[in-house]
C-alpha cells in the first residue's frame, strides 16, 4: 500500500468516527426534544378522534337531544365550521407521530465506498 493510499484510508476512518459521533449526539439532543413533544403529540390524536365522522355524528345526536331541533342546526353549523378548520390544520401537520415515532433510518456507507 502506498503512503497515499494509507492517508486516505486513515483519513476516511478519522471522518467515519466523527460522523458516528455526530449522529450519537444528534440521537441525544432529538431525545430531548422527542420528550417535549409528546404532549403536543397526544393532543394531535386527540383532536383526530374528535373530528372522526362517528364521534360527530353521536356528538350531534346529542345536541339534537339537549337543545332541540332550531338551537342544534345553529350550532351544527358554527361547529362544523370550527371542525373543517381543525381537518384542515391537521392535515398541514402531517401524520400524527411523525417526529417521535418514525424516524429516517440510519445506513452506514458502503466498505468499499465513495
């Protein structure tokens, strides 16, 4: 092996060290924010389960019950308002759990790479 050749070998496992050592301290510090996150995350799924089209519908039913026919249409209508809004936010944040649960997969570079 050439002295050349040596030097970039050496070189090459000095960077493959440093990047283990960056991805462990980034593994760290995104633990730390993971934490913080997930009751932002809870509240997401929550808010989820109360706009899915079942809890609606008995939430409704309910209202049509308590408030009567006149009262319920008024309020069906500024709720679904406020429900559309909350679908709408939603779907901007993406899939609940995105930042906790699934995050991107972590390959080392091919041994004989470039």
């Amino acid at each position: 092996m050439t002295k050349r050749e040596t030097a970039i070998d050496r070189r090459r496992a000095e960077l493959l060290a440093r990047s283990a050592q960056l991805r462990e301290e980034i593994s760290r510090s995104g633990a730390g924010v993971t934490g913080r996150l997930g009751g932002a995350e809870r509240g997401i799924k929550v808010a989820k389960a109360l706009t899915s089209t079942p809890v609606l519908l008995a939430a409704g039913a309910a209202l049509l019950a308590y408030a009567g026919p006149a009262r319920a249409v008024h309020l069906v209508g500024r709720g679904l308002v406020g429900v559309n809004l909350l679908r709408k936010l939603l779907a901007a944040l993406g899939p609940a759990g995105g930042v906790a649960a699934g995050s991107a997969s972590r390959r080392e570079p091919p041994a004989g790479g470039q």
